[in-house]
C-alpha cells in the first residue's frame, strides 16, 4: 500500500513539474516574441509556429549584430576623421603665427603655461618645469603634443608656498630668454 501510495505521488509531482514548465517555457516564447518588432517579423505572429518564432528572433539578432558591427567601424572611422579634422585645424591656427609662443595665464594661487615651438627653437620639458620651480611653482599636471613639426606644451602649476607666493614676472621672464 505505500509502495502504491508514494508511486502515485510522484507521478502527480512530476505532472505538476511539466505543467509548470510549460507554462514557463511558453511564457518565454511570448517575452521572446513581444521582443521582436513587427516590421521584422514575415507574417503574423500569432499564426507561427514556434520554431518560425525561434528562426524569426535569430534571424533578428543576427541583423542587431550586423548593425552593432557597422556602427563601430562608422564609430571608428568618425574618430580618425575627427582626429585629423582637428590636427589640421591647430596646424592651420599655427601657420601663419610667429613661433614660439608663450601664454602665461594666472589662475587666481595657480596658473597656467602654454608654449608652442616650431622645429626652428625647440626647448626641454625639464627646463620648463625647472624655471617654474625655481620661480616658487610646483607644476601639477603637464601636457606635451607633437604635431608636425611644432610642439606644443601646456603645464598647470600651484603656488608652493602660499605665504611667499610665486614671482610671476621674473618665471616670464625667464621663460622668454629660453624660447628666444
């Protein structure tokens, strides 16, 4: 009798387990198919198969792929163009100029130094960075580019010492005598 009993049992427990996984599995054949837009699908969905559905939703994933593959290398290709677009731009902004330049912009207890150089003078980042320690200055961030042949150098610098300050015009100066 409990022999009977538990084997009845199990049967009714495995009934309830394939039920609930259909009920699960068509569930996410619905989720899959509300997922693809209807200019995709061929036919109607509601009068395909599931395996028209399942072909349907690869067929669409495999086209978002191809898209996502076209989009990075338009994606990539915008980068380069941009990217010579605006070395272009700054070798046009520069011809025309007299080099080397030198911009000195104070910023309040830290200030700012930019220098273009052409291929006729050309100076040393440790001699830049060691005028502008020498002037009170500790250099935070500095930022070297080549671009053809002129180089361009901005460094970002903060008061050592506050109470002593930085002696600006003399850091000018100096920096004057070595780009000329």
């Amino acid at each position: 009798m409990n022999k009977l009993g538990g084997s009845s049992v199990n049967k009714m427990d495995r009934k309830t387990i394939e039920r609930n996984r259909r009920i699960l599995m068509k569930d996410l054949c619905f989720k899959l198919t509300s997922l693809i837009p209807p200019q995709h699908s061929k036919a109607a969905k509601e009068h395909l198969s599931q395996l028209d559905l399942f072909d349907q939703a690869a067929s669409y994933i495999k086209q978002l792929r191809e898209r996502i593959e076209e989009l990075k290398k338009r994606k990539s290709l915008l980068a380069l163009s941009t990217a010579d677009e605006t070395n272009n731009s700054i070798k046009n902004s520069v011809i025309g100029l007299k080099l080397p330049i030198l911009r000195f912009r104070e910023l309040g207890c830290s200030f700012e130094v930019v220098l273009i150089s052409g291929h006729k003078k050309k100076f040393m980042l440790y001699q830049v960075i060691s005028i502008l320690e020498g002037g009170g200055a500790e250099v935070v961030t500095a930022n070297l580019s080549n671009i053809g042949d002129n180089v361009f150098l901005t460094l970002h610098a903060k008061v050592k010492v506050s109470r002593v300050g930085v002696d600006t015009s003399g850091v000018f100066q100096r920096l004057e005598a070595l780009i000329s």
